[in-house]
C-alpha cells in the first residue's frame, strides 16, 4: 500500500511533510527532501534537455473539434482568441502585418499559438519523420499522423496566464472531475473547481480509483501553479510584464481560503511527481539501448543529449522511496484486468477533452501533459515487457515508445518539476508578505 501525507500551517506552503510507507521498507521523508531531490539534482539536468532540439518541438493537432459539446472555439478573453484571425488554420502567418483583423495583432503574447519555424527547421523535422519511419513503433498515434498536425516550438509557447478562465474554463475540470475521475455520485462538485469541497479521502472507493482521482488532481494543482507563477502582471503599449502571483496562489493553496483543501492539493501534486518519477525510472532499460537514438541528424549533439538523458534517468532511478506500483491492480486478476482497462479508457477520455479547451496555448499544454502522463501510466503497466526486452538490438521489441510520448513524458515531467520548483520560490514570496 502506499500513502502520501501533507500536513500544513495556515499557509499551504509553510510546514509541510510526507510520510512514505511502501511495500520495501517502512520509511519517512519530508517534503525538503523531495524538494532538494528535484531542486538540486534533478531540475538542472531538466531543464537543459528540454531545450534540446528533440524535446522543444512537439506535433500536436490544435485543430480537432470537442467531441463532448458544441464549442465555438473562443476563449473568454480576447488575448486568446485564435481562430478568428485566419479561416484556414492558426498555422498560417497570423500575427504578420498583412493580417487585416486587429484583433490578431492584440492576441500575439498570450493565448496566441506561435507555431513560426524557419526553412531550416522544417527540413530538419521531415528527416526525423523520415528516420522514424524506418523503425518500428509500439503504436500509431492518430495526432501524429493527422494532415493537420504540426510541429509547434515548446520554447516560444511557455505555460503561463492567457486570461482563459471563467464558465468555459470551469466546465472543463467540471467535466473531467465529475465524469471521469471515478468520483463517487454522492460527491458534487460546484461548476466553479475553485470552490471544491470535495474530501481528501474519497469513501467507498478503492486504492486505484483514489490514485487516479489523486493524479488528475496532481495535474489541475501543477498547472495552476504554473499559472501563478508566470502571471501578467502588468500589460501597457510597451511591455508585457510576467512574474509570480502570490494573491492568485494563496487563492488557490492556501488552507484557510480554500476551507483545508489547498494542502491536499499540493500533497497530490507531490503523488503526481512521484508517479511520473517512478515511470522514467522504469524506462530507462528501454532508452538505453544502443539502437535508440534522440535523432536530429546532428551526430554530436544527438549522442550529447542522449548521454544527458541517461543521466537524468539515472538520477531519477537513485531516488530512495519510489512509488510502489505493485500496491496497484494487485487482487483479482479478472477484477485488476478490467479495472486496468476502465483506467485506460477514462484517461483517454480525458484526453479528449482537451479538444474542448477554448485557449489554443491552454490546449496545446493540456493535450501535451495529459499525454505525458499517459505515457506514464502505460510505462508502469507495461513493467513485464520491459523487464523482457532482448539483449539483441536487432530483436524485435515487444515495448516501444514513439517520439510523440518521449517528448511528451520528458516536458510534462519538466511541468511536475517546475511546479515543485516554483513552491520554493513561493514560500519565500509568502515569508516576506508574512
């Protein structure tokens, strides 16, 4: 079994620790631990392969319509408004100064998708496409090959404040939390998520619904974080100002005005990290085969980057109290098997609905983290394949990764461990107002 607890102050960020209890060995650490793990170790190793070629561009289809209700495509706020500036796609040059709609030009810094790449890029992308062809995949992912993906630059589009919010932005989280999250029925959820009073400990329900519900919850506190963190803080005819929000964090984590809810949040962004963590930690036999390229057709590079990731895998499979994924689907076969399958099936629906997400940059992260942490989940229930892989680099493999879930289970990892970093710049935020 495993547990994960957060104790806390008034404040969500002050006071807080976790208690581990695995199937190993009884043991304890604090939240400073957890914290100077990915602050010191980790995040630095990070952040330098996300910059990377391989790992900064991501194909995604922005364009595809929410399968669940009708939407018009359009954020609440102006700034994130996309669509309207071109009939064809966003793709196309919008912000140019041959765009005849001034509502282009007002929406160029923060909902606006910037998917610009140069002649060079271009040619680049269509030779990993190429070399990627050439070798065979796990599966066939439907975005990927869709005539309306394209490649997006993840460093000119960072996760922050689009002005995105509202009735549009709640019925998302309403619709993931109170569809599919295997929430009990007895547990309602007000449209607002700002407004959850929903347990921590969820009754009647098993240790695997509760992870789920508890991952899902992980990933809404990370991306508000996210939010906080690099808020507009100042928008005039010159300059954008982006920094940390400390009221807008306080509203979201701070226990007394989110009636206690605000620790328990932050204690499953802290079960999110470690499931991811677990996951790259499993992966690592996979991506250190010698047939496995980050290929970019820049020789040096490549080899530079993947011996980075190997140490970065490597450093996550150091880390002492890893999350006991055996705890999981661990009764009744016949049980365990169909519950896998509900697992599966609810998270791509959750998917789904991020075609729903008005803010095409919203989208483009939402769809990109929530694959990340597919490809997370598919990695622990795939330990028997793995651990089978042959020795033989010419042998067929029966577990495979294709680019699209590399990426994305690297960057969305790359949020988690922002997230974790950005409570430290927080606290010292909270202790000055303090």
């Amino acid at each position: 079994m495993y547990y994960l607890q957060v104790s806390s102050s008034s404040s969500a960020a002050h006071g807080c620790f976790c208690q581990v209890t695995g199937s190993l060995d009884d043991c304890a650490c604090d939240v400073e631990t957890i914290d100077a793990f990915n602050n010191e170790r980790l995040f630095p190793k990070l952040q330098k392969l996300l910059e990377s070629d391989y790992f900064r561009f991501y194909k995604v289809n922005l364009n595809k319509p929410c399968p669940f209700w009708t939407d018009n495509g359009l954020c609440g706020q102006k700034n994130c408004a996309v669509i309207p500036c071109t009939p064809v796609s966003i793709f196309l040059t919008l912000y140019s100064a041959e765009a005849n709609n001034q509502e282009c030009e007002k929406a160029e810094t923060l909902g606006a998708v910037d998917s610009s790449l140069s002649k060079e890029t271009r040619q680049a992308l269509l030779e990993w496409n190429k070399h990627d062809d050439e070798a065979e995949r796990f599966c066939v992912i439907d975005d990927e090959e869709s005539p309306d993906s394209q490649y997006v630059d993840l460093l000119l589009n960072p996760e922050r404040f689009t002005g995105y919010k509202g009735p549009e932005a709640w019925q998302i989280w309403n619709s993931i939390y109170e569809e599919n999250c295997f929430k009990p029925y007895t547990v309602k959820r007000p449209l607002n998520p700002m407004l959850s009073i929903i347990p921590d400990i969820l009754p009647g329900q098993c240790v695997e619904k509760r992870a789920f519900f508890r991952l899902v919850s992980g990933l809404h506190s990370s991306i508000n974080i996210h939010l906080s963190a690099r808020y507009l803080l100042d928008d005039n005819w010159f300059q954008k100002k982006w920094g940390h929000n400390v009221s807008e964090f306080q509203q979201r984590f701070d226990a007394q005005l989110t009636n206690g809810e605000g620790p328990k949040r932050l204690r499953n962004l802290y079960f999110l990290y470690l499931i991811e963590l677990r996951a790259l930690a499993k992966v690592l036999p996979l991506l250190q085969r010698p047939s496995f390229q980050l290929y970019t057709g820049q020789p040096t590079q490549d080899r530079q980057h993947k011996r980075v990731l190997l140490e970065l895998l490597q450093v996550a499979k150091s880390f002492p109290l890893h999350f006991d994924e055996t705890s999981l689907f661990a009764g009744n076969k016949e049980e365990a098997v169909n519950l896998k399958e509900d697992f599966r099936l609810t998270f791509r629906n959750i998917s789904r609905i991020m075609d729903c997400v008005g803010c095409f940059k919203c989208r483009l992260w939402g769809k990109l983290q929530t694959q990340g942490l597919g490809t997370a989940l598919k990695i622990l229930f795939s330990e028997r394949q793995i651990e089978a892989l042959p020795k033989s680099s010419s042998a067929r493999l029966t577990f495979q990764l294709s680019r699209q879930e590399i990426v994305s289970l690297l960057n969305a990892f790359g949020r988690i461990s922002t997230s974790i970093r950005e409570l430290e710049n927080f606290r010292s935020l909270l202790s000055k107002v303090r």
